[in-house]
C-alpha cells in the first residue's frame, strides 16, 4: 500500500516548535553569487629531477655533434616533398625560441615547455635557436647536441633539420610538427 504523501507535512505547531529552538535567525543579503566553478584538469608538471634525468640520457644517447654539422632527422612516412620544404627553409615559421645563455638542465626546461606550447597552439613549424657551441667547454656544442636529441625523441615532432644561414644556419634548427587534428 503506497504511503500517504501528507503525513509528512508539518503542522503549525511543529514549525512553530522549530522556530522556537532555533533561535532569531537573520536574513543575509549579498550580490554576490556563489557560482561553482569547473575546475581546469590539472596540466602534468615536470619536476627538475625528471629533467635532469631526461637531459642525462640525452646526452648519454647524443652522438658527437660538431659545431658546424648540418643535422637532419625524419620519422618514416614523412613526404620527400616535405623534407625538401623543410631543408630550404619554405615553411612559415610559427615562433621561435632562443636557448642562448642557458645551461642544459634550463635548456631542457624551457624546450620542454616552449614544445608542449606549440603543440598545444597547433604551430606546425618552428624554430630553435640553440646556438654553435663556440663558448662550451672543450668547443663541444651542448645546447645543439641537447635540443636535437630532445626534438628526436619527440613523438610530436616529424623532421628536424639545420636552418638555412637567414634564420641561424647550423647554429639553429627547424621543427616540423604533427598535425593535430
């Protein structure tokens, strides 16, 4: 047998009960509105240690970058017609970063997030300037050896080549990214 709904209504006498056991309530009044709001999903934050490590095995899997080495590098699948483009230096260049000045753990840092940015912004082409290397302990080129080891080992990243003498030369290098869709 369903219930009664009316049984659960309350008298006169419960609410005047109520109102005498709570006391003198005062009314707020405020403009304010109290909206929730969605939280962002929280963006993964790379600890120094996790760079550190990544910048060690990049240079342990580095090869011996010379200063003035023209580097190259392509993921399978990318168009021959593209990899040309991109030697010549035919693709708008979206933005740019400059490493010039940081040591590598820094270096690693703000490729890292420089990259993430551009992916996120769906850039297809930039430019990182990492320099040749000429002020570096025995002459080897740390930040040129770190930024194409890094840009190699990034899925987000389909060809990589040294820039054309206009944008840096060997001192610097074009990224052509993926497509995002």
């Amino acid at each position: 047998m369903p219930e009664d709904k009316n049984k659960h209504l309350r008298s006169e006498e419960d609410s005047q009960l109520f109102r005498q056991s709570i006391g003198e309530v005062k009314k707020l009044h405020s403009d304010k509105q109290n909206l929730v709001h969605e939280k962002p999903k929280p963006k993964p934050v790379r600890k120094s240690f996790e760079i550190a490590r990544e910048t060690q095995t990049i240079f342990q899997l580095s090869e011996n970058i010379q200063s003035n080495d023209n580097l190259f590098f392509s993921r399978d699948g990318v168009q021959h017609k593209t990899i040309k483009r991109l030697k010549r230096g035919d693709f708008f260049i979206d933005d740019r970063l400059d490493l010039h000045g940081l040591i590598a753990p820094e270096a690693a840092h703000v490729l890292c997030d420089f990259l993430a940015s551009q992916v996120a912004q769906k850039h297809r082409c930039i430019l990182i300037v990492h320099g040749k290397g000429a002020g570096s302990v025995n002459q080897l080129p740390v930040l040129k050896n770190l930024a194409f080891n890094f840009l190699k080992n990034e899925s987000s990243v389909l060809a990589i080549s040294s820039a054309q003498q206009r944008d840096g030369g060997t001192g610097a290098l074009y990224a052509l990214l993926k497509r995002s869709g």
